[in-house]
C-alpha cells in the first residue's frame, strides 16, 4: 500500500511510519512541513529504507499537495498533521485554526478531487484516515467515560480546532462520498515527543535536577496511552476500519498528573540519583493552572476492542519505565538536538 502521512515527522506520526515501512507492507510519503515540534531524526531508523518518501510541504499549500498525490499515487491517507498542544493555542490560537481547520480543508478537498479521478478498483479501495483527540469531547466528572456518541464539547482553542476538523472530515464523507474513518484517542506518551508534553518535559528536568512544574494541585487525570499501541491500532482501522465510522483509542491507564510526576521520579530516583541524593519528588512544585484546564478524560475503547480487536500491549508501570529509559538514553543525541531550538522547557500557556 502506498500510504501517504501527514505529519510523518511528529511524534505520533513518526511512530506509524516507523512501524509501517518495518511490516515491509508499505510504501510511505510522509508530508511534514517540519515546523518545531517535526523532527527527521525520529526517522532515521527507517529513512533509508526502500520505499520511504518525503515531501518537505505546509498541508494549507493545495498546489503542491494537488503535485504531491499525482506525483506518488497514494492508495489512501493518513492525516495527523496538527498544532497539537494546549498551551500553545491559548498563547496563539491563529496558527491551530490555520492548520487544523484549514490545512485540514485543504487535504479534504486535494483527497477528494484525486479519488474521484481514480479507476473503478482504486477508487473502491481508498482510505482517507482522520486522527484526532478525546479532547473534542470536552471535561468528564468523576465517573464515566468517552464513548463515539459522546457530544462534542471542546473548551480549548486546540481542542476547538481539532472538533471542527472531525466534523469537517464527517461532512466530506455524508456530502461527497469520501471514504473516510476517523480515530480520536487518549493522552499518548512514549519515545520521541517533543519536551513540551507534561512526561518528557518532567523526566527532562527532573534529570537536571530542575524544579517540577505541577499544574494547580496535580489531580486532573488523564487516560494514557503508550504511542506504539497508538500506531498499531491506527493501521488497523485504517486496514479493517468500517467507512464513515469513529473508533475511540484508550489505554484504560488513568493517572492524575502528580501520580504520572511521581513515577517519573521514582523510576529516576532508582536508576540515576542525583549527585545529592535528593529525592525527586523534592523538586516538585505546585504552579498556576492553566485557563479552561479540563478535570478528567477516559476513553471507553470497547468498539474498537470487539469490533477490530485490538488491545494495548504496555499498560502505564511498562510504558512509562520504557519511556524514561528512552530519554536517559538518548539525553546527549535526539533531546539535546531537540533543545538546540527555541525550546527550553519554559512555561507556556499564559494568556498575554
């Protein structure tokens, strides 16, 4: 399968890359405009291998995607390409409507004129994968879970940007046919992500010895899931999917924030001490919360468990060990290549 990614560089994104071109099933244009938090070396295990494209190009640019599907022919697409975090789209919303609204239209429309012109058999057989977020659906009490059905009630510009692309996806589908499935999933953690997210940038400082910025008292919870789960059901519904449907992705591993902080530090605490001795969890220290911060979310992946069965393989103690280890590991090569940027672990997500 020719399979085209946007977003390929991203953490999320390069992770599916990464497993599809090692299932040696895939051929994958990997469409990336490389903007920070895109990194080519999360790639270079498989950069080399037969059958790896990539397109330095902004999805809002139509021509040069309209060049890139006649160019390479894909057999269907794999959508991630996103301003994907928080804080960022409370400091700039503009740039998370852009892509996320816009981009999104763009690749619709580019997606849509290509599969109309397919032949009969191609045209029956392409995909047009939509992922997304559980934050569409807004802030859980303290019971209850996100299901398919649950109603859309974003409360983040991010989250906001990224409901309007899931209804534009469904819309594209009831209106015109395009054979798309659309995944919205949990809190995704593992090798790769960039150090604004809450567990790189923690296990970051906390190997530095830094302070440990937890947000207001540290009980939201999120459900966490560990990004090579991720990958592998994403390929999955994009292989077995059923068209115009929506398949929630959960790892069942709910953690509120300070209970993910204190793992970092224990982990840390038993496999690097610091020169001190000092206990990690010591360094943590209680800031401001950030505006409209949503309490809870848990995602109910029963559809996608009886329907396609898939199951997550690493639960949160195995998925979290294996990522603090990553970091430790890679601290002098990937992450410190990742900081030689205008990234350097500050605050974001205050309103100017």
């Amino acid at each position: 399968m020719k399979l085209l990614v946007t977003g390929g560089a991203g953490f999320i994104g390069s992770a599916v890359v990464r497993m599809a071109l090692e299932t040696k099933s895939f051929q994958i244009i990997n469409v990336d405009n490389l903007t920070y938090a895109g990194n080519l070396e999360s790639l270079a295990t498989v950069s080399q291998m037969t059958g790896y494209f990539f397109e330095k190009t902004d999805i809002c640019d139509r021509p040069a995607l309209e060049a890139i599907f006649a160019q390479h022919q894909p057999d269907a697409v794999m959508h991630l390409a996103a301003e994907s975090h928080v804080d960022r789209s409370i400091e700039g919303p503009g740039a998370f409507i852009q892509t996320n609204v816009m981009g999104t239209y763009n690749l619709l429309e580019v997606s849509r004129k290509y599969w109309a012109d397919l032949p009969r058999e191609r045209k029956e057989k392409f995909r047009f994968h939509h992922v997304s977020t559980d934050e569409v659906y807004g802030s859980l009490g303290s019971t209850g879970l996100f299901k398919e059905t649950t109603p859309y009630q974003p409360n983040s510009p991010y989250s906001a940007s990224k409901a309007s692309s899931d209804h534009l996806v469904r819309a594209w589908h009831h209106t015109y046919g395009l054979p798309v499935v659309t995944t919205n999933c949990s809190n995704n953690y593992g090798p790769y992500q960039f150090p604004e997210k809450l567990i790189p940038l923690i296990t970051l400082n906390a190997l530095a010895g830094k302070r440990l910025p937890v947000y207001g008292k540290g009980d939201n919870i999120r459900d966490w899931l560990y990004v090579d789960d991720h990958a592998r059901a994403l390929l999955l519904v994009l292989a077995k999917g059923s068209l115009g449907e929506v398949y929630n992705i959960g790892g069942r591993n709910e953690r509120t924030n300070l209970e993910v902080v204190e793992s970092i530090c224990d982990i840390l605490d038993e496999v690097q001490p610091l020169a001190s001795k000092q206990p990690r969890r010591s360094l943590i220290e209680f800031v401001t919360d950030r505006p409209g911060h949503d309490h809870r979310y848990a995602i109910d992946a029963s559809k996608l468990e009886n329907e396609l069965g898939w199951k997550a393989l690493e639960n949160f103690n195995t998925g979290i060990r294996k990522t603090v280890n990553w970091y430790i590991e890679n601290q002098s090569g990937w992450c410190a290549h990742v900081l030689d940027g205008s990234y350097r672990l500050e605050r974001l997500g205050v309103i100017k």
